[in-house]
C-alpha cells in the first residue's frame, strides 16, 4: 500500500473496525502506517478517534473487520510475547512483589529460577527499582508502578513495546520523571515503541514521528515528523 514500508517492523495496513449492534459503530477506517525498527512512533488524537481500539488489534486483542497488521512480515493472529504492552491501569498482582510481577511472564515462558532472578535483577535496575524488588504494589507510588509495569513488559525481551496511555493516571511531575526515564530506557534496550496518548505534548517529547487521528471514523489525519 502506498505510504507503507512492507520492510519496517510493524505495519498497520488499511485497518478498519465496525462494532456490530443496533447502531453499528464504525470505529476505524483505512488506517496504515509503518513503524521502523528502533523508532519510537506516538498515535495521537481527541476521544473516541479509535486509538485505544486500534492499539488492541496490533496488541492482537482485537480483530480487525478489514486490513492486517504485520509484526516483522508476520500477520498479527492473537497476543504473543514479541509485543510487550503496558496500560494506563497498571495491572499488577496485589499478591506478589515487584520482583514476582515482573517474573511472572518468564514464569510463563518456562526460564528456570536463577534465569528468572538474573533478567529480573537486569530489569529492575534498568528502572531504578532494584530497592524494592520485595515491596508490594500497595507500598509503591502511582509512577513507580508504572516502572514496574514497564519492567515486566520488558523482560520477555518483545521485539516491541506497545504502550496505551501508560501515564494518563499520574501528576504532571511524576509524568515528566518517567518520560525522561522512559526515553533512557528505550536508548539503551533499542526497542521499538508504540505509544498511544490524547496529549500532544507528551507526543512531541517522546516521539520519531506522531500518528495523528481523527474521529468519526477514526482514521489517520496526517503523520508528522518529530525533529
């Protein structure tokens, strides 16, 4: 499709997405973009312009109506551990430690203990937690459980990172804090990153590019180059 690089990471081609019912809902429609390998790309748009449902189909949450999505040429079937995904609701086991949450897809993966205990240990210093590797997610500030949250998508090693409004629910200040820990953490990990945000400004300092939408249906607007 034109305007889409069949080589990048992941492509996003043509999706649509219509919710059946008494007034069906045509929610996205002929959205495409690509993401390169490495680049960090914000899509960005008002409420209800389909960014959340659009995040779901690459996250493989959702099925799309029309189009596909492509992750390294392979189309996008359902979840799987080349994508990490991080939520504003942060969805931490209230019964486990940070350590045990950020274990826990390693658990599902099958990593032996002590594989698990090094890329954990790896994890939480990457985000500055490792002091709180046996404190549990109600002894810990809303931005250090978004690290945590952060940790865990991570230490799967995805190949991307996707990423649905993952600070909507902190003050500014905290805000501020985790996007400069964010982009150190994406410097030094070269993951390849979807963010999704209604807030322009957190889209101009995180991103490459910024995907703008807009509503009814939602659909891409314009694609803006970050400089």
């Amino acid at each position: 499709m034109a305007g889409v690089n069949e080589e990048s990471k992941v492509v996003v081609d043509g999706i649509g997405k219509r919710f059946a019912g008494r007034q069906p809902v045509q929610a996205l429609e002929g959205v495409s973009f690509d993401v390169e390998d490495g680049e960090f790309v914000c899509i960005v748009g008002p409420s209800g312009c389909g960014k959340t449902t659009l995040f779901r189909i690459i996250a493989g949450l959702e099925t799309p109506t029309a189009g596909q999505v492509r992750l390294a040429g392979k189309p996008v079937a359902g979840p799987g551990t080349d994508r990490g995904m991080v939520f504003q609701e942060y969805g931490l086991f209230p019964w486990r430690t940070v350590a045990g949450n950020v274990a826990f897809g390693l658990e599902q993966q099958g990593h032996t203990a002590a594989e698990r205990d090094e890329r954990v240990t790896e994890m939480l210093d990457l985000v500055g937690l490792t002091k709180f590797a046996d404190a549990y997610p109600k002894e810990l500030s809303g931005g250090m459980k978004q690290r945590v949250g952060i940790a865990r998508a991570l230490a799967v090693d995805p190949e991307t990172l996707l990423m649905d409004e993952p600070f909507g629910s902190v003050d500014a200040q905290t805000r501020g804090m985790l996007h400069e820990e964010l982009l150190s953490v994406w410097d030094e990990t070269g993951k390849t990153v979807l963010f999704v945000t209604h807030d322009v400004d957190e889209a101009v300092t995180l991103a490459d590019r910024i995907v703008v939408m807009a509503p009814s249906p939602g659909r891409v607007q314009e694609i803006v180059e970050v400089d």
